[in-house]
C-alpha cells in the first residue's frame, strides 16, 4: 500500500462525533502513522497533500477537495485552527 493509501486508511479508522472528527484526533493519527511507519515527513507531507483530507470529517477526497470546500463553505476549517497543530497544518489547501 502506498503512503496515500495508509494516510486514508488511517483517517477511516477516526471515531466521528455527529459526522465529524477533531483536528485532535486527525493530528493523533498522521502522527502515530509517522511514528509507526518511519516515514520520513517529507513523504508524509506530500501524501497528505494527494490525499487530499477535509479538516471538518477527517475523510480524504484527493485533489478535488479544494473543489468540494468551494462547494460546501460550511466544512472549512479555520487556518488559526489547524496551524495549532503539526500534522494537521499539512492539510491546509487553498480554497479561495
């Protein structure tokens, strides 16, 4: 499985509250998948980016993502918000 790959699966592993996952959950988890795998944060960053995972529900849409944020305004996340952590910060797209 490609590093894409474990970065999906590791997010559909997330528990969701009403739909959701926390930006604490998602950074647990793409840390503890750095940590586990010995991957290196360069090939990380760069997984998390084709994967392309939405802050608000911890699911991955690929490159259409930014996409699907102009299309449902209502699930982006404050860049504040993400910046507090470290992996979830890698996840930042531009939307508009």
């Amino acid at each position: 499985m490609d590093i894409a790959g474990m970065v999906t699966s590791a997010l559909e592993a997330l528990p969701r509250r009403k739909g959701r996952s926390t930006l604490e959950d998602i950074d647990e988890a793409l840390q503890s998948l750095h940590q586990q795998r010995g991957i290196s944060f360069k090939k990380l960053k760069d997984a998390i980016h084709s994967a392309g995972i939405c802050l608000y529900n911890g699911k991955a849409y690929g490159r259409g993502l930014p996409h699907f944020l102009r299309a449902n305004k209502k699930m982006v996340v404050g860049r504040e918000k993400a910046k507090r952590f470290k992996y979830v910060k890698q996840c930042l797209v531009e939307v508009f």
